[in-house]
C-alpha cells in the first residue's frame, strides 16, 4: 500500500514537473538552436526531410511548429509517395494538407516519387540516388539546417535509417555548402516514447543538442495536421496520438 502511494505521488511530481517545464520550455528551442550554428533563428532555412507522408506529423511536428514560431523559412522533401498499400495518390495530398496546418506551403512541399525509393521497409534505398536528391534540393533552396531522423530511425524503419545514411554521406563527403548543419531526431526507448508530455523532464536532462517542446495549443495544431492522414488513422494511429513524446517533444543532435 504505502508503495503505491509513493507511486502515485512519484508520478503526480512528474506531470506537475512536466507542466511547468512545457510552460517555459517554449524558448529553449530559440536558445539550442542558436547555440547549434544559426546567428538568428530567423536566419535559418530549414528542409525537413521525411520518409513517408505523415513523417511530419508523427514525428516532426515539435521541430516544424517550433521553427515556424522562430520565424525560420520552411521546406520539406519527402522520400517516397507511401505507396506501400497503394494509396501514393491520396497520401500526397493529405500531406500537402497536414504541411499546410503545420505552416508549411504547398510550394515548398516536394515528394520523390522514383522506383528505386519505392516505401518498403525490405528495400534498402541507394544511398548515392537520394543524396543527389537531397543535395540538389538543398542547393536550390539555398538550405542551411537540414533536419532528418538518427541512425535508429525512431521506429527502426529501414526507410527512415536510410535519410540518415544519405545524411552522413553527404557530410562526410564534404559535399553539403557550408554553413549547411544536420540536425537529426533523437530516437528513444519504447517506454519514453509513450510516456507524452511525461517524458519532458527526463528530456530536459538528456544530452542534445537542441530541444523542441511544444505548448499545448501547438501540440493541438500538431494532432490536426496527423488527423490530415485519413488514410493512415487505423486504431493504434489514435493512441499514437494520445501516447507518443513525439507529438509534444524532439530532441535533436548535430550530425
């Protein structure tokens, strides 16, 4: 008995603790990421480059609505039409809408619809093709903070993996402009991942180098952009929702 008071009251510090930390939390993104490489946020222009369409929403909302509030210019390149069940057609146009909410405009929405990138978590995407895909777009957009998913690919989803992959190539080849950063989302264990807002505390102590946290108008914005996804809203979609630390926090590492 007296354990589970404890518990309780261990749990109710965490959620009071995470309350407080969001509320103040929604300037400590403008002060990491500047303390990252940027001399203004506004300064940034940022290609957020996803797999799938409902990658933003699912996992980039906190990075896209934070940088959007900083005032930062907005694109999003996206690696497949998700045509994994045939629905590419319909899945390009929720996501230009879900990009919409989350500020992101029609124009600067693209989504790489090649064969040799089809979404499927069996095929391994050559990393050479979509560097050249990135890089191009990097360069014609003049980008100078590229933001992708980490070696781990926050699901483990090949598809994901291989962002990171073209990333690291283009880094390592030296072959990004310069002044050109990576920033790339910070995978976490499963209970983390479903702890929501629970887990801003623990965030807040984890190394990183630039910490997102969305306030709960924002993390609103983010649930209707997901919602954009009819075609992807199954059951588990809505606990995802509901759960995952993703749709409220990002923590982030410069590549």
């Amino acid at each position: 008995m007296a354990l589970g008071w404890l518990l309780a009251a261990l749990l109710a510090l965490l959620w009071l603790g995470s309350r407080w930390l969001r509320r103040r939390g929604a300037g400590w993104g403008h002060r990491t990421l500047c303390a990252a490489g940027a001399a203004r946020a506004d300064d940034v222009r940022a290609l957020i480059l996803t797999a799938h369409p409902d990658d933003e929403a699912m996992f980039f909302a906190p990075t896209i609505l934070s940088l959007g509030r900083f005032r930062a210019e907005l694109w999003l390149l996206c690696g497949s039409t998700g045509n994994y069940y045939n629905q590419g057609e319909i899945r390009k146009k929720e996501l230009v809408q879900s990009c919409a909410i989350l500020g992101i405009p029609p124009s600067n929405v693209t989504v790489i619809d090649h064969r040799d990138l089809p979404d499927d978590p069996a095929v391994e995407w050559d990393t050479q093709l979509l560097s050249a895909f990135v890089l191009k777009h990097v360069e014609t957009n003049n980008i100078n903070l590229v933001v992708t998913f980490d070696a781990g690919g926050v699901s483990g989803h090949a598809n994901h993996i291989a962002l990171f992959a073209a990333l690291r190539h283009l880094r390592s080849a030296e072959k990004l402009p310069e002044g050109c950063r990576v920033l790339a989302l910070k995978s976490v264990n499963l209970l983390r991942k479903y702890i929501s807002v629970l887990d801003v505390p623990i965030s807040c102590l984890q190394s990183r180098d630039v910490l997102f946290i969305l306030t709960k108008e924002e993390s609103e914005r983010a649930m209707r952009a997901m919602r954009c996804h009819h075609s992807q809203l199954l059951w588990f979609r809505y606990v995802y929702l509901l759960f995952s630390r993703f749709m409220v926090i990002n923590s982030l590492a410069l590549l």
